[in-house]
C-alpha cells in the first residue's frame, strides 16, 4: 500500500469532526454533506475485499427511501449479497478512523483478513439520482484508484441493478450479461415467455401505474419499456421531472401512511404500484369504488409469490422445501395465512434484507419479503438444474408448469430485492392466474396496523432481542409496552433503532385501527419518557 498516495488523497476527503458514523441496515445513511470522506475510504475497503476475495466488488452511492437531503453507501459483496458482517465492522472502523490512525487501521484490515496485497482489484460502482450522488460517487472512484484498483462506473443505476451486475460478473457471466441491456434482456424475455402463456387479456389486465418516487426508477424503467412489448404497459408517475426524491410518494410514503402518492390520478379498482428511491422495493394498491385506499404490502406479495410457485410444484409433481422469511413488521393475519392455509413454514429474522436473504439460503426455495416492499424468492442451484432439464423433458401440463418455473426463476432477482422485477414477477403471476388485484388482496384480511417514529437522544439506548421483537433495553421499557398491548384485543407492538434514520421505530397492530393507532401513540409515549426523548412530544 502506498500509505504517502493515500495520505495525500486522504486529506482532500477530511472526515468532520464530532460524528459517529455506522455502518446499520444498508450500509452508511446521513446528511450527504458529511460523507465524502466515507465515500473515499468506501473506495479504499472496496478494494480491500476485492483483493481478499478475488473478486469483483460493487459499492452503491444510495440513500433509498431517505429524504433527497441524505446520501449513503453501501458494499456489495461477491455474489451480489450485502456485506459480510465482520466487514461492515471494519468499514465502520475506518470511516471513524482520524486521518494519523488510517494507515494502521488499513494494516489491520488486511492483516486480520490475510488480504493478498499484490493481488488485482475489481469494483463497479453505482449512483441513484440524488444531486449529491455525482459528486460522491468520483469520491469512491478515488478511494479506488488510490489503492491501485481498476473500476467500472456503470453511473445512475438502481441498487438491484448494481447488485445483479456484480453477481453476474463473479459467475462468469452464468446469472447474465453485466451490462444494462443485459439486464433488461434477462427480465424481458422471461416475461414475454410468460405473458404468452397467460390466457387473460384485455387493457384492464395490460396497464399498471407505476409511482417511481422521483427517483431512478423511473429512468430505468422508460429505458425498459421497449423490451416489454405487448405483455405490459406502464404508465409513469413521479418521474423526478418535477417533484423531490420519496417526498409525498413511493413505496416507504406508501407503506407507512396507508395512502396513495401524491402526483398520481386513481381511478377506483385500477392497480397501482410504487417503488422506492432506488428501486429496490415496491408495494401495490388500488382504490375501491367506494374510495376506500387498499394497500398490498410485501406479505401479500410473498403470499402471492410462494402460493404460486407451490402450485407449480404440485403441477410438475416435485416436492420441495419452500420456506417464507418475514421480520417482526409481518402482518399477523398475513403470518397466520401463510402457516395455517398455505401450510408454510415462516421464520422471522431482524429487519434488513442481509438477515432475510442468509435465513431463505437455507431452503430449496425461500421467499423473503419485508412489509415494506422488500424482498424476492432464492432458488438452490439443484433447484435450478432440475427445473431446467425438466422444462426440457416434460410435456403437456406438467411441461407448462415446469417451463413456467424456469422463467420465473430467470425473472427473479436474486441478488437482492428488485422493485422491477418483483413487478414483472407479481404482473406475470397475475396474468397466469387471471387474478385481478381486489382477489388478490382478498387472500386474507390486514390487521389494522400503524408504524410510528420518536426522536431520542440516543438510538443505542434501545436494544432489542427475539428478532426485535422485545426490548432488553432501557429498563422497564418492554414491561411498559406488555401493559399497553394488554389494554387492546389482538394486539402486538415493538420498538426498535432505525439502522438508516436517526429515529426509534414503533409498530403496533390491533383488532382495529382506531386501537392500533391509539396503542402506537401510547408506546411512542413510553419511548419518549423511557429512552430520552427529544423535541416534541409525540402528538396522537
Ligand atoms: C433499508 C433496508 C431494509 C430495511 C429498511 C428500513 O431499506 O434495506 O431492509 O427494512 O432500510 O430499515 P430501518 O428500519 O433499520 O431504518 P432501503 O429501501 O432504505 O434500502
């Protein structure tokens, strides 16, 4: 390592002094005037990883759902997988590092990790459409180059698009092209496959509108649509010609105010999608006749996803091991219909799509999805031999289903959760079962649910255990919520640290939403007094 080379860049990218920098859920999320020198170290460990696992690194210059203010990044690891966790350790280690401890922490790095440094380095980088992303992104190219790395800087791209890049080119090309029209190519062909198999037909069916949240999605998919050709037509909303990045629209505003986009006409039963500022979560709706706002969240769509692909199973006649993977904001009706009706096996891991994907790995097929949006299915690579020789050697309907099954496998992506593939997916099953989306909502009935956020003092004083959902920390805290969910029937409620805002979530569900608003607004009020509340006190 050239520690004068690095010196000399590094204090062009001087760190501010006075802050904490974490590396939470996906990676580091703040206000983007403070993480240039994040961006340049990124680069650095970037090639670090590199170089240990001899192989192609991504880094994404996103904030997803954050307001356009905040900027962040994260590291995609070979496969396409979110960091290992010992090294999101050591990338929070040096983007905390003061300029005089940089050279020992890298040398500490690489010793821990017995990096070969004379081996090559490879990382491709990825940026969203926020206006600080340009800029922060040259920082990682930096922070690359400094160490001696080669780089391909694919520029504005969605996160799943990054992560499919960076699967693709560790696997020689085998998961597909690692380019743009790659991807599109991939998705588009197994969809038109299909959608020529549906027997549905008509406008009502064909057209989707699509909130893209002023965000890179909307890019993405203009550039898609000619791939598309007569299976869907999607009509853009929120395309970032107007209005700011996740503000009053997309997925996260969606979800978490139980209502529609702003910028977006409804008329009653027309199905409607939106995504998140990067792309990789959607979440679907529709307004009924009488007005009423109907949300289908990520447990409906892995309700939908895994029936579907069950049913295949049955057709072709292969009995495999399907799993679905959930954390603690799971719709307790949707958990209950899952096991109970569908007969499925549902585990619940922390929140963050890394502890989501690493718990599906271990079945033959494992769905995972968030409430939010988030998610996709894995298929075992002898789940994918087998689908395709018997696609190849089946005939008549158990052909079809087995032919069906390769292209959804093909339309899925699986290196992470993908807002534009999870929508070909959902608009392919749809179609092939002639489902319209009022019968798909009616698999089962929501429990009234509400999400919260409190501003504390200190995140960290809240701790949590059972896949968050009891509180160890602060004392009294969890004793405090036990006695709130006691007061109302059907209920649940948890509180945890947000890894990418700097706010306690509180979710609370009950038998209706009167209750389960009134239950969130009395734990956000044990929050405030119990963990040091900040500013305002929460209003019911
Ligand atoms: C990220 C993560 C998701 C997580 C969400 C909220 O989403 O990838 O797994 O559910 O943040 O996390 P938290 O509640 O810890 O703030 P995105 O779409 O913002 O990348």
């Amino acid at each position: 390592m050239d520690f004068g080379a690095i010196t000399k860049h590094s204090v062009l990218h001087a760190k501010p002094s006075g802050l904490l920098f974490q590396y939470g859920t996906a990676g580091f999320r703040m206000k983007a005037e403070h993480l240039d020198h994040v961006m340049f170290r990124m680069g650095l460990l970037a090639v670090l990883r590199s170089k240990q696992t001899k192989s192609t690194i991504g880094v994404m210059v996103t904030a997803s759902h954050n307001p356009e203010e905040d900027n962040g990044v994260k590291l995609v690891d070979p496969l396409g997988e979110m960091l290992a966790p010992c090294w999101e350790e050591y990338a929070t280690c040096l983007a905390n590092a003061e300029e005089e401890d940089m050279q020992r922490v890298l040398i500490d790095i690489s010793e821990k990790e017995a990096v070969d440094l004379q081996q090559d380095a490879f990382v491709v980088i990825g940026r969203d459409t926020r206006p600080s992303s340009e800029k922060l992104s040259q920082s990682v190219i930096d922070g690359v180059t400094v160490l001696g790395g080669q780089f391909h800087d694919y520029g504005l791209l969605t996160t799943p698009q990054l992560h499919y890049m960076v699967c693709c080119r560790n696997t020689s090309g085998q998961y597909g092209m690692a380019t743009i029209e790659g991807y599109y190519q991939k998705l588009s062909k197994a969809f038109v496959e299909l959608t020529k198999q549906a027997s549905r037909s008509g406008d009502e069916f064909r057209s989707l509108k699509v909130d893209c949240a002023n965000g890179i999605g909307a890019l993405k998919l203009k550039e898609m649509e000619n791939y598309l050709s007569q299976g869907l037509s999607v009509q853009l909303f929120n395309d970032g010609t107007k209005g700011k990045l996740n503000h009053l629209c997309g997925a996260d505003f969606v979800k978490s105010h139980q209502k529609p986009p702003q910028g977006m006409e409804i008329k009653s039963n027309e199905r409607c999608c939106s995504f998140d500022g990067d792309a990789d979560r959607i979440v679907y709706y529709y307004c009924d006749a009488d007005g009423h706002f109907h949300l289908i969240d990520g447990d409906k769509i892995a309700t939908l996803i895994s029936s579907f692909l069950k049913e295949l199973l049955v057709e072709i006649g292969e009995n495999l091991n399907v799993g679905v993977v959930q954390t603690a904001y799971a719709n307790g009706s949707s958990t209950r219909y899952l096991e109970e009706v569908m007969k499925v096996p549902v585990y619940c891991t922390k929140t963050g799509v890394k502890h989501l994907h690493h718990k599906a790995q271990e079945f033959d097929i494992g769905v995972y999805f968030e409430a939010n949006g988030h998610g996709t299915a894995l298929f075992s690579k002898a789940v994918e031999d087998k689908v395709k020789q018997l696609a190849g050697e089946l005939e008549d309907k158990k052909g079809k289903a087995a032919k069906i099954l390769r292209n959804i496998i093909d339309l899925f992506n699986q290196a992470a959760g993908d807002a534009i593939a999870d929508m070909l997916v959902i608009e392919a099953i749809l179609a092939l079962k002639s489902l319209t989306v009022q019968q798909w909502d009616a698999l089962y009935t929501d429990l009234p649910n509400r999400q919260l956020k409190v501003k504390v003092a200190d995140r960290k004083v809240i701790s949590t255990t059972d896949a968050e959902r009891q509180a160890v920390t602060p004392p009294g805290l969890q004793e405090a919520i036990n006695d709130l969910v006691k007061k109302y029937r059907l209920s649940r409620a948890f509180v945890r640290p947000s890894g990418t805002e700097d706010v306690i979530r509180v979710y609370a569900e009950a038998d209706s939403q009167e209750s389960a608003d009134s239950l969130a607004h009395e734990v956000s009020l044990a929050v405030f007094q119990l963990a040091g509340g900040i500013g305002e006190r929460p209003q019911p």
